[in-house]
C-alpha cells in the first residue's frame, strides 16, 4: 500500500521536527510525509525550513484551518496515487507496530475507510484513555472513554469497534473516501470537520473503527486557548454540524445546545472564567447565525 503521512504546523516548527524525526526513527515503514506551514509568523516557519531541510513542505501564506491545511496537502498528494493519508497531529506519537497495524487492517478490509488507534491523552495532569468519538449533534463530551464500555463491535470486522468518527489526532484514511465524499469541509475551519467526514463516509458506505490492537498518545499539554479558542469552535461548530445533517431537528437540537451552553456560561460567570464567558457567548452567537469559517481573530491579536 502506497501511503503518506500530512502533518499540520502552525507556530510549533520544533515541535514538528521533533514528530518528523520520530518517524524517520522507524525501520520497517518509510511512508512519504508532507508537512504543511499552515501560516505561521515568519520566524517559525524558518525554523520549519531550517529544520527539515529534506522533507516535502507545502506552505499556505495564512492559516486556512484544520481542515484547509490538509486538503491543500491532498490536492498536492492525491494526483501520485496513494492509498491512503495519516493525518497526525505534531503533538501525537504512533510507534511504528501500532501504525503497521492501522495499515494492515487497511489493507485486510476492503470494506473499511477510515480507521484509528485506541487513543491516550494527556492534557496536563489529566489522562484518559479514548477509543473514537460519539455523535457530535447530541453530546458534549463526544469521546468514548475506556475501560467505560467501548463502542460497539462493527458489524463488518469484528476486530475493530464502530464509532461515529476517528479523532482527527491519529487517523488513517482511505483514498476512496475522498473520491467518495469529496475534501474536508474548510467551513469548520477548526473542530467538528471529522466528525463531519466520517458521518459523510458512513452515508457513502465506508466503514469508520477504532482498531483496539493499535494505540497513540497524544500530549496536548496545558495551552490556555483550549479555555477559549478550542471552546469557541467546538461549540459553534455544533450549530453548523446540526445544519448539514438535522435539518429537520434543528430547533430541538439548537435549543439543547442553547440551554447546555448557558449552564456552562453560568458556571463559567460563577468562577470567574470571563475568557471562557466570552468564548460560549461569541459561538451561540456565531453558530445561530450562521458565522462560521475562521474567527481565530477573536482570541489572537496577529
């Protein structure tokens, strides 16, 4: 199987070297990757150049999100013929016998579109431990913890568990799907566009599991715009999955996350997070009236 790994730097160019050389660590698997400078300043990405002098580097001159980084990086990729793409975060870690694994599976499954890792994360002092992601539209807290009962066993392999999507962390991707369902939707700019796609893929046919032999971690540490930025998307972006695949259950479905969001703009007011009362207030008021794509401007002074 012909097959790359897309990383996504913004603003970590050390950090993403750190992952390129871990890759390049392993012996058996010798994937082609493609780093994406997804708008960084102008220091960062010269020490993305200076630091990976030899790999392939695709740069956007502005940050076109999650999902826009990664389908400049396909349209790139896509026209050589490969299989199947590795989105990995630069803050994930795959060693090379859980990624042999993922591909293999791939590979066994014709069936099969988009598959993960069981998946550790570490979020300062917390650590859980996830096994893929439940239906964003119903749930706030949308991953499916383990040894919390797992997802259910897909009924086209039994050695994988179904979910409703794969993390975007550490996820394998069939080619077929994209020529399937198309790219990534960049209207989510970021949080919520796989879950997007996964939901496209299963309509589309394609098996969407969590490979519980294979396993990543994921160290996002401690960074204060999860309070904010990662809160505002996350939020908002409900709005715009709800739009897309609930029409018919939009008022129902919008007044749960309204009054969700109120309950967390409340405890948020109590505690004196004002950052956190202000990120909730701008996606209620964003996703309501349809403002999606890119508002890092409201937290980010360039």
């Amino acid at each position: 199987m012909k097959w790359a790994v897309i990383l996504l730097n913004w603003n970590s160019a050390e950090q993403t070297a750190e992952t390129v050389r871990a890759l390049r660590r392993w012996h058996r698997l010798h994937p082609d990757l493609c780093l994406v400078d997804n708008g960084s300043t102008d220091s960062d990405r010269a020490t993305l150049l200076s630091l990976c002098q030899t790999e392939r580097i695709l740069i956007n001159p502005r940050n076109l999100g999650y999902a826009g980084g990664l389908n400049a990086a396909l349209a790139v990729l896509r026209p050589d013929g490969y299989d199947a793409f590795l989105f990995l975060n630069t803050d994930a870690r795959i060693p090379e016998e859980d990624a042999e694994r993922l591909i293999s599976r791939l590979e066994e499954n014709p069936h099969l579109g988009i598959v993960g890792p069981i998946l550790t994360e570490y979020h300062g002092h917390q650590v859980r431990v996830d096994a893929g992601g439940r239906n964003i539209a119903f749930h706030l807290d949308t991953r499916c913890r383990v040894p919390h009962p797992p997802p259910s066993v897909s009924p086209f392999d039994p050695a994988v568990l179904f979910c409703a999507y794969v993390p975007g962390t550490v996820v394998l991707i069939r080619d077929r799907v994209f020529e399937s369902v198309g790219d990534l939707d960049e209207t989510y700019f970021f949080s919520g566009e796989i879950a997007d796609f996964c939901r496209r893929a299963h309509k589309a046919g394609f098996g969407c599991a969590v490979l519980p032999a294979a396993r990543a971690e994921h160290n996002s540490g401690e960074s204060p715009l999860r309070a904010t930025l990662y809160l505002y998307y996350s939020l908002r972006n409900r709005f715009l999955y709800i739009r897309k695949f609930y029409p018919r259950a939009a008022v129902p479905l919008n007044l749960y996350w309204v009054l969700l969001a109120q309950l967390m703009a409340l405890l948020a007011l109590l505690t004196g997070r004002m950052g956190r009362l202000r990120a909730i207030y701008l996606a209620l008021r964003d996703g309501l009236t349809g403002r999606f794509g890119s508002h890092h401007d409201y937290f980010i002074t360039p």
